[in-house]
C-alpha cells in the first residue's frame, strides 16, 4: 500500500557530522530521518512532507533558524520544532517559544537529553492526536465491525471487502438505510495492513455551513467566533481511513473542493492561504441513487467517477432472509445478559417472513426490544412486528389504481411516523434511520407543514 505511516525526524543544521551522528544515534528506533543544511532546504523538506518533529539549528548559511518556525508550522501545525543552538540565549530562548517552538536545546547536546527530548515530542504529538480524533473516531472492538452472513449477496460483499483492504484507492458503499454500510467500511479498514485511525463523519448530520469547517479544518479568523486555528477530519485522519457516509448530500459547492483533495492530496483550510500535504484512504456511502442524482444535477459526475474506483453495493435484509437466524443469535450474544436466553425457531422462522423494511438496524432494535419484554428465559420478537410499519408490498398493494411514486411514498412514509411519534422529530428520525437535519431536510423538500400528519388508510 501507498501510505507510509513511520515516524519522521528532520535534521536542519549546517553540521553534516552532527546530522550523521544524531542520524546514527536514533537508528535503534522505527524512525525516519531527513537531513537539511539550509533554511531553503529546510522549508521544502518540510512542505513536501508531513514532517513529525524538527531539530532546528539557529545559525544557518541563509538565515537564522527561527525565521524557519513560522513557514514549518503553516504547512504543519502540530510539527514539534526542537532548536538546538552553540549559542543559547535566555532572548533566544523565549523568541523561538513564541514563534511556536517545542524546546530549546544548548550544543553541545547531551545524547541522553536529546533522546528524551525528541522520544517527548512524538509522545506529546501522539497524545494532541488522539484528543483531536476523540469526537470522531468510530473505532470499536473488531467484533463490532464483523458482517454477519455469508449467502443472499453477502459474498460477493466479502469478496470486495478484501479486494479493497488490499488497495489504496477509494471505495463507495451503496445500500438502502440500515444494511450496514459502516459495517463494511469498518471491516474494509481493519483488514488492510497499515491501518491508522478510522474517522466516521455523516454528511448529511452537519448544517451546510459548519460541513466545510468540520471537513477541511479553518484558520483563526476566518469567521465569527473562530478565536483559534483548528485542522479538519482530513487532516485528523492522516494516515488513516476517513469514511464519509450520506455522501450524496454534500452540498455541490464542497463535492468540488472534495475532488480536488482527493486529486492533488492537497487542502486549504477554510480562510487559509497555504496547501496542506494530507494521505487518507477514503471511503464513501450513501443510500441514495447517484446515477439519478447526477442526472438531476445534485452530484457530480467526475466525483461520483473518483469515489466509485472500488463500488460495493450491500443488499437489503428482504434479500437475504437466509441470513436472518445468524444476526439474531449475533445481537442475542451482544445485547443479552443472561446467556441462556433463547430465541425459538418458531420466531426465527415468522421473523424470515417479514419484509424488513428498516433492514438490519430494525432487526437489532426488535431484539433489544424482545430482550427488555422477556418472559422466563424466552423471548418473542415476531410478536413486536405487528407493531412495526406495514411492508413495502403491502403499501403497494393497498393501491389497486396505479402505483405511487417513491418521492410519494416516501412522503406519506415520513408523515406516517410524524403522527405515530407526536410530531417529535427526534424520535421520527430514529425511526425512519435518518439525522434529524435530513428529516429536516426533507420536511422542507416536501413542503410537510408543522402538525401535519396522514394515515396509511390514505394510500387506498
């Protein structure tokens, strides 16, 4: 694979022997070191790479070494600059501190001090990176990205997961709402061979204003209340697996700056000026129809053409009702705390008849359901289905004079569960397995007024 996740060390110091010696002395460790003898070389070292840490040299032939500080940092904020200087000054000292230095060190340099000093500065920069992926990491325990079934379609869903685990290009996940899109993308990354940290963000969860701030990071100033510069998901996920579900409601305005990231490897922060270097595996799901949406001038085409190197498109639960028994007995085991609950074949065999229309994600919270409302040690989810929407065949079916469109149906859907749920939009789009801004979204999109609501018996 392509991406090369290593730590890296730049010397910048005129000292050929003191950059072969340092070199030398950090050859014990997984490391990659980079030498520079000038601040020219120095700056276009650290532009073309994603540079860790940097022991800076003050005296350089073409300038001090701190004049260096400012240019590093733009290209890389989180570079962890470490000075070392023959001649130490308290002015000195605190000069390079502002302009964004780690540390300071006199030569002659102690080799145990330089150790410590540098093995510091790629703990502290490990430590400021897992803080920063905190709110958007989806890694899980690797049982939770497992995709249970193997039959009804499931196969050749495995047999892409490991074509695409094994290459580096990018890869679009196609399936209705609930079929277990991330599942996939998960298991995609926790196969490949280098793997870095896996960040999930949902398109279609943000407001169109805050999507290119969250995506591609903004600088101090570039709008109301940004007191301080902060990197986007792209740049958090360096290294890694950044997964872009709902990608089909990106706003057509950011699909461009997204093809030109996924191009040039390069981004500009929002109010920024310089390019920033960024190596991120990506993969992309949606459940809508990009073909259509294409035709509709929603998406474009050249980015749908980038995304979908790799497609892997995961079928509904209705089409592999053989895989039914082997979920059930997987979210038994989860979500169970008495391990000898049992689910009879009776109910596996009544839950295989039903049409499932909130696909996997239905299945599990019927289970959870089951479970709370266990009676002795058993439980009977096919008795909470009668509580559940009617199935698409039947909605059909409840037209004799001609069939509805999908937008109508969808329509009637959301104002169905609207009624059922109080008007809650919280709790409706927890249902319908949709955010909330998409209900919102749509609500507007199909004109749904405050309170309005309708029941099935309409569709006759």
């Amino acid at each position: 694979m392509s991406r090369n996740v290593q730590k890296n060390l730049v010397i910048i110091d005129d000292d050929r022997l003191f950059c072969d010696s340092v070199r030398a002395f950090f050859a014990d460790i997984d490391l990659e070191v980079f030498q520079a003898h000038s601040i020219g070389e120095g700056q276009r070292l650290c532009n073309e790479k994603k540079v860790d840490v940097v022991l800076l040299d003050q005296k350089l032939p073409d300038g001090l070494g701190v004049e260096l500080c400012g240019p590093i940092l733009a290209a890389n904020d989180q570079t962890k600059i470490i000075f070392i200087t023959a001649y130490p000054t308290f002015d000195n000292a605190v000069k390079a501190v502002r302009t964004g230095a780690y540390d300071y060190l006199a030569k002659p340099v102690d080799a145990e001090e330089l150790r410590l000093t540098v093995t510091q500065a790629f703990r502290t920069l490990e430590l400021e990176r897992v803080e920063q992926i905190h709110a958007y990491t989806s890694r899980k325990d690797n049982a939770e990205t497992v995709l249970i079934g193997a039959d009804g379609g499931l196969r050749e869903v495995h047999r892409l997961i490991g074509l695409s685990a094994a290459s580096d290009v990018p890869a679009l996940i196609t399936g209705e709402t609930g079929t277990g899109k991330n599942v996939v993308a998960k298991s995609i990354h926790y196969l490949q061979a280098e793997k870095g940290s896996f960040i999930g963000i949902n398109c279609a969860a943000l407001p169109e204003n805050l999507i290119e701030a969250e995506l591609f990071g903004y600088e101090k100033g570039a709008f109301t209340g940004a007191v301080a510069g902060r990197k986007g998901i792209f740049e958090m996920a360096e290294g890694g697996t950044l997964f872009l579900d709902e990608i089909g409601d990106l706003p057509l305005h950011l699909q461009s700056k997204l093809l030109g990231v996924l191009d040039d490897k390069m981004l500009k922060r929002l109010g920024g000026q310089s390019l920033r270097k960024v190596d991120v595996r990506i993969i992309a799901a949606t459940n809508i129809n990009l073909e259509e949406a294409i035709r509709d001038k929603r998406f474009r085409e050249d980015l749908y053409y980038r995304l979908s190197v790799l497609r892997i498109h995961v079928p509904p639960l209705r089409r592999r009702k053989s895989d039914i028994a082997a979920l059930c007995r997987h979210f038994l085991q989860k979500i169970a705390r008495h391990p000898a609950l049992e689910l009879p074949e009776a109910e596996i065999r009544q839950m295989e008849e039903y049409h499932w229309p909130g696909n996997v994600r239905e299945l599990k919270n019927i289970i959870e359901r089951s479970v709370i409302l266990q009676i002795d040690g058993m439980i009977h989810p096919s008795e909470l289905l009668e509580n559940s929407f009617p199935t698409v065949p039947d909605l059909v079916a409840s037209r004799p004079k001609g069939a509805a469109t999908l937008a109508e149906m969808e329509r009637r859907h959301i104002r169905m569960v609207l009624l059922q749920m109080d008007n809650n939009h919280t709790r409706a789009a927890e249902a319908l397995g949709i955010s909330r801004s998409t209900l919102i979204r749509k609500l507007k999109d199909y004109r749904i007024l405050p309170g309005e609501a309708e029941h099935y018996t309409d569709l006759k």
